[in-house]
C-alpha cells in the first residue's frame, strides 16, 4: 500500500507455457507472491491474462495471488501443508482468505 501504480502497472511471471505444463501435470494449484502470478503485460498484446484462462476457467486450477514467504524462507521452510480459507462469497469467481502453512 505504499506505491499502487507501481504495484499494478505489470509485474514478472509464468507465461502460457507454464500454465499448459501445470495442466498436463495435473496440479491443483498455483500460487506466488505477486499480484497476478503471471507475466502483465503480456508479451503478446493480444492477450489478456491467458495463464488465468488456462488454468481457473479451463482446467479448474486454483491461482493464489500476493501470497507472503518471508518467515518460510527466513525459517527455510520449503515444503508445508498448505491449506487456505476462503470467504464464501456467492457467485464471485475470486476471494480474499487466510493462507495457512502448517509446517
């Protein structure tokens, strides 16, 4: 909260490719510590969070975003039980939670 247009003007991430070789490995789950955990921009203009595409609407692959690892990686907690509560919010395609690492 201490410089929004910066924080929503792009950031680095897996592309397409990556969501393609998460589905063909059948996770459940993505995740990372940015706002979209994906490329943004788009390396191709046409495109529009594709990764987003690809792995909620059509595989069903859960994308979690802005997630926060610092006492992990400070305590080099690298494998973890993670389990993330939601807010049930009817019809919403996304929602805040409280990410869980239980070590």
């Amino acid at each position: 909260m201490k410089d929004n247009a910066r924080f929503s003007a792009g950031g680095p991430g897996p592309g397409l490719e990556v969501a393609r070789w998460v589905v063909e490995r059948g996770l459940c789950l993505t995740g990372g510590d940015t706002s979209s955990v994906e490329v943004v921009p788009n390396p191709d203009p046409s495109l529009a969070y594709p990764l987003h595409d690809e792995l909620l609407t059509k595989n069903g692959i859960f994308n979690h975003e802005n997630l926060v690892f610092d006492e992990l990686l400070a305590d080099r907690k690298y494998q973890f039980l993670y389990v993330f509560v939601p807010v049930p919010i009817k019809g919403a395609t996304g929602s805040p939670g409280s990410p869980i690492a239980i070590t």
